[in-house]
C-alpha cells in the first residue's frame, strides 16, 4: 500500500525507499522492521498496520478476494465489448458477493484539509485568478503564442481552456482590462487543441517515459506488446484499455463550451468531432474512462447515447456503500469524475438513484478527513441540482475555500491547483 501511494505521487525518493524496505524484509526482517514499517507508512500518510488513512479503510483483500478479481477482469472486458449491460451486471454483482465489506474500498486515498472561512467576494476571486495566472508568466507567454508546453497531457490545455471559458463573464464584469487578454488565452489555448486533435477524433497522450513513473512503465508495455504508435513524442493510437477516453473528454468538452461562448464553428466541430468518436468507442472495465465519455456525448447534445453508455459502462459498478466496486475506481479522485458525468446527465430518477448514494459516500470522507480532492466545478454543478442537501452546498464552499488557501496566504499568491478548480471559486461566492 505504501508503495502504491508513492507511486500515485510520482515521488521517486519515496518510490525507491519503500521498495529497499521491502526487499529487505523479503531477506529477513531485522530487530526494528516494526519502527522501519510505521516509518514507512507515516511518510506516505497512512495509519499504523497500513489499512487505512485518518480512520477511512483501504482496500485489504484476502488472497482469495485477488484471484477472483484477476479472474473476473477478462470476463468483465468481454462483457462491456459486447453491450450486454445485463451481462456487465451480472459480472459486477458476483464481484460484490466475492468481495463482502470490501467491495466499493479504494486502494488509496489522499490525506485531506480541513477549510476555512471562506470570505472572498466574486471580484476578489476574480483578481485572485489573474494574479495566479500572472505567477505562470513563462508558461503563459508559450500559450499565448499558441506553443506546446514540454511533456504536458492534452488536457491540461483543456484545464486552462476550460478556466478562460468560465472566467469570461466575471472578468468581464470585474477586470474588464484584463478580458482582452483571458480572450487571447482562450483562443490560444483552444488553437493548440485543435493541432493536437488526431483526424478520427481522439487526443494523443505524450511519452512520458522518464519522466513520470505510472505513465512511463504503462508506456513502455504497451509499446512492448505493438499495442500504440508514438510520433513527435506522443502516442497517436488510442490507448487500447480506453484510456484515450480521458483526454478526449476533458478537450472535447473544453472545446464546446469555448465553441458556445465565443459562437465558433471551428471549436464546435472540433468537439463535436471527439463526441462522435466517443460514441463509437466500447465500453471497457475502467469505470471512471466511460464516464468521460458520458460527460462528452451529453455536453454535445447526444444524450441518448450518453444514456446508454451509462447504463453500459458505468451504472453496473457502483457498490452498495455509493462508491465503485473496484479498488481503483473507488478511489476518491476517480470517484468525482463519476458524479461529474451524473452531473452533465441532468436529474431524474433514474440518475438521482445512482448520484444520492455516491454523494453520500465522497461528503462522509470529507466529514472524516477533511477536504481530499480539488472538484470544485464537479460539486458545484451537483449542487445546483441538489440545493437541500445541505452538506452538499457546505462541501462547495468547503472545497473552495481549501482551493483559495493553496493559491494565496493572503500576501503572496501561486497557481496551487488546476486553473479551471481556481476559476470555479468565482461561480461559487457572490
């Protein structure tokens, strides 16, 4: 589990350091494995005896509980291909028998903070963002000109894209003599979008060999096995696991909500162009990449088909506790992605019956650890749909305030967090 945390950390100090103990113990365990051990596990946050961080469980499987996981995958893979949504939950169901009180239990989780008052008017959200974007001078500047940025995914353009678009109303109303240039951003920003569009439709994923640890070795296999096709640095193929999904969503989406507001046919193409590859795609096991999707087809006004995919690829593994059946969709990071999907569905009974449960499960971890994740804009659209749920509308401006707290002290201020979380504080305080 330590191991695991490290990795997703990408903190390679960390990464060797535990491996070392675990070789060593793997030999024979000294005197002090038990003060090495619970060094270990404080330096990646979880508690003593490693199956849990701040009281919440982590995923502890018996070897019995592994072996039918790893016996299930295939069978799921097959099932999802097929577009057999009855198959697919017949699958997740006998997961669930398999996996008793660990079923929906993430195989890691992020220590929390706890927020503070948040007392930020709309205007000084507004000159915080820009004052943030301004620390990211050299990065900005390369985007202005409409630049790549090395060894950056798809969707972090998407991020700033998606930022640019929600700040637009409210710089306009507050920095008026700043709109020129978020509009320059914006335009910038969506250009490099759409020179990164493969012509079918998906995104491309950079080679990240050597330089992020979860990514390079993923890499490296697939290229292993024939499975990808790198060009100029990046991986042009769709990732054959549905992880081209991810990007694709996120710059999809980014590109009609820019489409939308700027009334451009040229983004509004673009992203209609990564929607109707979506629709195409199978549905594969990982849970929170067909959800990207879901958000995707229902952004672009095909709903239907974003109904389906929900049925498909992603209703049939939520767990009795709200969460995913699986260890890795359970995780809280993959969890919101989920409820942002459920979000851009829109209420009805049908989603309610699935979103209420996952609502409850993501606000009972923050009652326990505090604030985990940065989905401010994720939240916020939920909230809306849901105005009396009161620890919903108190975990927004929770959220927001831990996000204002990692990009300023109150003297000096720094981009702490993904452009379009910062710029969703202005939607949130009035």
């Amino acid at each position: 589990m330590a191991r695991q945390i490290a990795r997703e950390r990408n903190d390679e100090q960390l990464v060797r350091g535990v491996e070392k103990l675990a070789r060593d113990f793997k030999s024979s365990l000294p005197a002090d494995a038990e003060e090495q051990l619970r060094e270990a596990e404080k330096a990646v946050g979880i508690d003593p005896g490693g199956w849990s961080m701040a009281g919440q469980p982590l995923f502890h499987p018996t070897p019995e509980m592994e072996a039918a996981l790893k016996a299930s995958a295939p069978k799921l893979i097959a099932a999802m291909a097929s577009g057999d949504a009855a198959a697919v939950r017949e699958i997740t169901q006998a997961m669930e028998v398999v996996l008793g009180d660990q079923a929906g239990v993430p195989d890691g989780r992020r220590m929390g903070q706890k927020a503070g008052e948040l007392k930020l008017s709309r205007a000084e959200a507004v000159k915080l963002f820009v004052d943030a974007l301004e620390t990211q001078g050299r990065a900005m500047r390369t985007l202005m000109k409409g630049e790549l940025l090395p060894d950056q995914m798809a969707r972090m353009y998407a991020y700033v894209l998606d930022a640019c678009v929600t700040m637009h109303s409210p710089v306009a109303q507050h920095a008026p003599q700043r709109l020129a240039e978020i509009e320059k951003l914006l335009r910038s920003t969506a250009g490099v979008l759409l020179k990164l569009q493969e012509p079918q439709g998906h995104f491309p994923f950079p080679d990240l060999r050597g330089k992020n640890i979860r990514f390079g070795d993923m890499t490296e296999k697939q290229l292993q096995n024939g499975s990808i096709q790198i060009e100029d640095g990046w991986i042009i193929t769709p990732d054959p696991d549905g992880g081209s999904q991810f990007d694709t969503g996120v710059c999809g989406v980014a590109l009609l909500r820019s489409g939308e507001l700027l009334k451009d046919e040229t983004y509004l193409a673009a992203g209609r162009r990564a929607a109707e590859w979506a629709a195409k795609q199978k549905c594969c096991a990982n849970f929170n990449y067909n959800a990207f999707s879901v958000s995707l087809l229902a952004r672009a006004g095909m709903k239907e088909a974003a109904l389906q995919k929900l049925r498909l690829g992603v209703a049939p593994g939520q767990a009795k506790n709200g969460r995913w059946i699986d260890p890795h969709n359970a995780r809280t990071v993959y969890h919101v992605i989920i409820l942002r999907a459920l979000a851009d569905l829109g209420p009805s009974a049908e989603i309610d019956a699935i979103t209420q449960p996952a609502i409850r499960a993501l606000l009972d971890e923050f009652d326990a650890m505090g604030i985990t994740v940065e989905a401010l804009p994720e939240l916020h659209a939920l909230a809306k749909q849901h105005p009396d749920d009161a620890r919903l509308q108190k975990a927004v401006r929770d959220m927001a305030s831990v996000i204002v707290s990692k990009c300023t002290d109150g003297t000096r201020v720094k981009l702490g967090v993904q452009p379009h979380q910062l710029a969703a504080v202005a939607e949130v305080v009035e």
